[in-house]
C-alpha cells in the first residue's frame, strides 16, 4: 500500500469535504485516469502517443481525408486497448459517488466509454467517442459494433453499405470541431457546478483545458488530482499530484464511509 504524506492526507479529507457539502460537483477527466486502464495517453514523455506519431500526419481531420488508411493503420493499436480495457478503481469510485449523489455530471476528454461502463450515467464526452461511425460522403451514422469485429481482425476499413464513403469514426480529430451540443453542455456544467473535481488531465489542450478557469470565476471549488502541476494549481482548494488510483477511492471511502 502506498503510503501518504500527511499533506495528502489533509488534501484527502479536505476534497471530500468540499464533495460533501457540494450542491453541483463536476468532474473533468483527461487520459491519466484512463492509464491504469492500459490505454496509453497522448503527450506523457514516457510513452505517450504523439512521441511515436506525428499527429497531423495520423490524426488530422485533413490526414484522414487524404490517407485514411493510415489513421486506420495507426487507430487498430490504440482500439485494441480500447476494447480490451477495464474500468479501474478510480472510475469505479467516481460512479459510486455519482450513484450516492456527490457527483452530477462527468465531462471526459477520453474517447473509451470507460467512465459509462464503471457506471457512470451522466457523462459529456466532449472529444467524441468510438461507439459510431460517420460517413464522410452522405453523413449518414451507424453503430461502430457492426464494423468492430472485422476492424479488430483484419484491419478492414469500413465504408458506408448505402454510398461506399469511407466511415469515420465519431471522435474528434485534429483540425476539427468539438461536438457543438457537448461542448455547450460542458460550458454550461462549467459556469453552474459550486464544485469542479479534475482528474488525469495536463490541462494543456485548448478550449477543454480553459473549463476549470470557468468554474473558478464563477466561484466554485476547485479540487486537482493529477500526477504533475497544472497552470491552474494556484487557484485550486486543494491539489493532490499522486497516483489517483490511490487518491480517489480513499476520497469516496472519506465521503461514503465504507
């Protein structure tokens, strides 16, 4: 077990304090909760994707009009992981105190569901996800499941049965817009929570990264569990930078005594 300096600990008992009397908690994650999963992120030195990828050669909206089959290529690896991960501890303890009524609304930077299958129920995915695909041609929209097995396979491209268009799927790549009704809906948790909770994320990617600055200058409570600073750690009530999967259930056991 991982022993805990006693400002950690004091940062522990401080957030869940914050949780507990909280009216509307938001929680805002990025890739780091998704790591212990085995899902590799994108920016860490020590593995991160973009340190093997060039991303505007594999992950641009304008690479996959041109060369789809390189983001094919490159996404069979990452959709691997994806598909074989697990929930871990720590987003099973954010569904638990969404269940007990601490949490109201997950907004997720993460592309990999894992936060609805640990039993999260209100999540805003503002970065897409891989759950559909879209037709680059006609626009029309399938369910991903129905492509899954023969991508995962054989590394079949998939393409629309109705007008032959390559299917993209519905995760948002570089170059290109945030899903309008998640970003709204993120701005609007933003500005309206009396408690944000970031977790796993560098804060260093534009417009997500601004959310927690929202939530600030509308006053509300600002609590940061990541394994490195942040540029928005000065504004934070508490900033706890250790091993979340440590840090978050130990937060739930503070609040729901078990």
């Amino acid at each position: 077990m991982t022993v805990l300096s006693q400002t950690t600990q004091l940062g522990i008992r401080c957030a869940a304090d914050i949780l507990h009397n909280s009216q509307s908690t938001v929680v805002l994650s990025g890739a780091g909760i998704s790591k212990p999963s085995g899902i590799p992120d994108f920016r860490s030195v020590d593995g991160g994707l973009w340190q093997r990828y060039d991303p505007y050669e594999v992950a641009s909206l304008t690479a996959f009009r041109h060369h789809p089959e390189r983001f094919f290529e490159w996404m069979h690896s990452l959709a691997m992981n994806l598909y074989g991960a697990q929930p871990n501890v720590a987003h099973i303890a954010l569904a638990r105190l969404e269940q007990a009524g601490y949490i109201h609304k997950v907004i997720t930077q993460n592309i990999d569901s894992l936060h609805q299958r640990a039993g999260s129920r209100d999540v805003i995915e503002v970065h897409g996800s891989l759950r559909s695909l879209t037709c680059v041609l006609c626009y029309t929209q399938y369910d991903s499941s129905d492509y899954l097995k023969s991508f995962l396979e054989h590394k079949q491209i998939p393409y629309c049965p109705e007008c032959g268009g390559v299917l993209k799927p519905d995760l948002v790549l570089f170059g290109e817009q945030l899903p309008a009704r998640a970003w709204l809906a993120a701005l609007q948790a933003s500005k309206t929570c009396d408690a944000m909770i970031v977790i796993g994320s560098s804060l260093e990617v534009l417009p997500v990264a601004g959310l927690p600055m929202r939530a600030v200058d509308k006053g509300a409570h600002l609590i940061l569990v990541n394994n490195m600073p942040t540029y928005i750690d000065v504004r934070a009530d508490v900033a706890i930078h250790e091993d979340l999967t440590d840090i978050l259930p130990l937060i739930a056991k503070e609040i729901l005594g078990d």
